[in-house]
C-alpha cells in the first residue's frame, strides 16, 4: 500500500500541478540516482547536470546547461517537490516526492521512468523500471499501476485492454496531453518486447540488446565518476580557501 493512505492524511488524486520538461527531468534523475547510486544522493548540481544531459535511458535528450537546472530546481522547490540541502562544501538537491505524492518505493521507480522518458508501453515500462525495483511480469506491473491510475498519476494513452498499451506521467500541460493521446491512438498498436514468446525472437537480438545495455551503462558510469571528481575538486578548493583565510 501506498504511503499516506490512512484517513487522517487523504491522499491527492489530481488534478496534478504541470511539470515543463525540465522539471521533469530533474525530479527524475533525483529519483534514479537516489536509487541507483544511493552513495552520491543528495545531488549537487553538476551531478543533476551530467544526469539530465545523459544519453542513456533518457527521452528527449536534452542540453541543459547549470542554469537551466538550478531554475528548474528552484520551481520544484516551490512546488514541495524538492528540497536543497545547505550546509556542506557543496549544495546538495534531493526530491520530496515520497511525501509530496504519497507513493512507495515501486510507484516512485515507475513515476521516474515516465518522468525521465515519456510515453511508453507496458512492458518497456515494466523493464526499465525493474533496474530501480523489481517487477516480475506484466501483472505485477498493473497490479502496481492501478492506485497511481486511480489517482491519476499514470495516465493511459491508449485503450487499457489493449496489446502494447502506452502510458504517461500525470503532470502533461493538458493541450500537450490531448496532442500525445491523438497521436498513440492513431498509431498502430504497439507490441511490447516482453510480450513477443522467448522462443520466436531472434538468437541475436539478446545479445545485441545486451551490449548496449552494457555500454550505456559504462556511459552513465564514467559520468557519474567524472562529476564525482568534480565535486571533490571544488570540496578540495574550498578547503584550501578556508585553511588560507
């Protein structure tokens, strides 16, 4: 069950304040690293800049320079979505949304993903949240969607019922909204990848999906290596600064 489901804190079930784009991309990336890499969260920005410009599970790719971040950042911020950690050698961001949203751990790993790439099926949803939260199959998957639909958090674009069905993140500008629902339900059903049978797929294409999953991973890695350094060069600045003073 969803955090904050008890009768003396209702939970919100829309409508959602809009997020832009790259408001989206900020609370995503908070969500992915506070899961995946736990040891660099809370985020300084140029970590959050490295993470909303990677090319790897991200959609649009995007150029978001240190400003760009920072505003976007600070709009969350009003918002109750996101909270700046002062007080270090380094100003840290991390998210809110567990208490903003009322969701647990599987809902804010599904969330994430549509925040860090949009529309997608079922079943891509259901992979590529796994690497934050495991979900086992497709019915573990809607089992967990269905208090965020309730809620209007995930939206479906295209019939529930029907095979490759599309979701999305609740918090759409509704003219951006009506556009993405016009375009998937004219759109020919989408078959999702874990619907295909094991057997019939080609013996090359595990292998291939493999490989770049491994490389994308090494990407992110380096990236992550590299702010990592970074940080610890400013640290390292601002200490010899204060020992100087």
């Amino acid at each position: 069950m969803s955090v904050g489901t008890e009768a003396s804190s209702p939970v919100q079930s829309g409508p959602w304040p809009v997020l832009d784009v790259p408001e989206r991309r900020v609370l995503g990336v908070l969500v992915e690293k506070a899961k995946t890499t736990p040891d660099n969260y809370p985020l300084s920005i140029n970590a959050l800049v490295s993470g909303c410009n990677q090319k790897s599970n991200r959609d649009p790719l995007l150029n978001l320079t240190d400003v760009d971040v920072e505003d976007a950042l600070v709009r969350c911020q009003k918002k109750g979505l996101a909270i700046k950690i002062t007080g270090g050698r380094v100003v840290r961001w991390r998210h809110n949304l567990y208490e903003a949203w009322h969701v647990d751990k599987v809902d804010l790993a599904l969330l994430a993903e549509l925040l860090l790439r949009g529309p997608q099926t079922e079943g891509e949803l259901r992979t590529r949240a796994s690497r934050m939260e495991p979900l086992d199959d497709l019915e573990v998957l809607r089992q967990a969607l269905k208090p965020l639909v309730e809620r209007k958090l995930v939206l479906y674009l295209t019939p529930e019922d029907r095979r490759g069905a599309v979701l999305t993140h609740g918090f759409h500008d509704p003219v951006e909204l009506d556009h993405l629902r016009q375009h998937f339900v004219s759109a020919p059903a989408a078959v999702a990848e874990t619907a295909v049978p094991e057997v019939v797929r080609p013996s090359a294409a595990p292998a291939t999906t493999e490989i770049r999953h491994e490389i994308a991973a090494l990407r992110q890695t380096v990236a992550e290596l590299q702010t990592t350094v970074h940080d610890l060069r400013e640290e390292l600045r601002a200490l010899k600064q204060s020992l100087g003073a």
